[in-house]
C-alpha cells in the first residue's frame, strides 16, 4: 500500500454524491446524525453542505422526529391534495358555467326552431287550403262543363231518336 495523505472529508462527499446520483434522491442516506457527528469531530468543512437539510448534533434522531416528519409530510400532502382539489372545482366550476351557457343557447336555438316550424306549418297549410280551394273549383267547373256537355249531348241524341223516330 502506497501512503499519502487521506482527505475524508473528500472520500465521505464523494461516497455521498454517488450514492445520492445512484438513487436519484429518492432515498436518503442512512445515520445522517451519526455522519454529521463524525465529520465535525475530524474537522470536516461543512460549508459544501449549506442549505441541505441537517440534524443538529445536540438533537439525536427520535421516534418523536420521524413522527414530527412523518406528521409533516402528511400535512403537506393533504394541503397539496386540498390545492389539487381546489383547482380542480375551479375547473369544474368553469365546465359547469360553459355547460350551462351552452344549454341556454341550445334552448333558445330550440324556441326559434319551434317558431319557424309552426309558421312554416301555417304556411303550408294555407297553400294547402288554397290549392285545395283551387282544385273544388276546377272540379266544380269541370262538373259543370260535363253536365252543360251531358246536356248537350242528351239533347242531341234525342234530337236524333226524334229524327229517326220520324223516319220510321
């Protein structure tokens, strides 16, 4: 083995950027306190470590803490779950609005449909009416045309039965 000099500060931020890359922060190292307690006692500079979350040394983690955490995080997941909610009776709400506003319209549109269909209606009824009127009097005409004819007709073959009868 080769002697140099060791940085164990280097060696133990090394070890713990792997490991955090490794599991893409979905873990969290184990005995955090206990490596905070070590490193201060070597002198480790914990200057890289500012703004990441640290036990002090004075506060060992406790059951007490991870119920504090654990009691934390399910605050905050229901106040996210309350946030979600909300914004989604926002949107809800903003669908129900345009609903409605849409059935509104829809029901008008419906009420200028009924009106056009019923004068349509009377429209084609009067034509109907008309039409119909028009066809009685082509039939009366008719009626009268063939009746003046019949006459007509009957006059003559009388005429002729006259005629013939006179012969005889």
């Amino acid at each position: 083995m080769h002697q140099h000099d060791v940085r164990v500060e280097e060696l133990i931020a090394d070890n713990i950027a792997i490991i955090d890359e490794a599991v893409q922060g979905r873990s969290k190292l184990s005995f955090p306190s206990t490596i905070f307690r070590l490193c201060k006692e070597v002198g480790v500079s914990l200057a890289e470590f500012k703004g990441t979350e640290s036990i002090p040394v004075a506060r060992p983690i406790t059951a007490k803490i991870r119920k504090e955490k654990g009691d934390l995080a399910k605050e905050i997941e229901e106040i996210k779950k309350f946030q979600v909610n909300q914004t989604l009776m926002g949107f809800r709400s903003d669908l129900l609005d345009k609903m409605e506003e849409r059935i509104h319209e829809t029901r008008n549109e419906i009420i200028e449909m009924r009106g056009q269909i019923k004068e349509w209606t009377k429209n084609a009824l009067q034509e109907r009416h008309t039409t119909t009127g028009h066809i009685n009097k082509a039939i009366q005409t008719l009626s009268q045309f063939q009746h003046v004819r019949l006459q007509n007709l009957s006059m003559t073959m009388l005429q002729r039965i006259g005629t013939f009868s006179m012969e005889l």
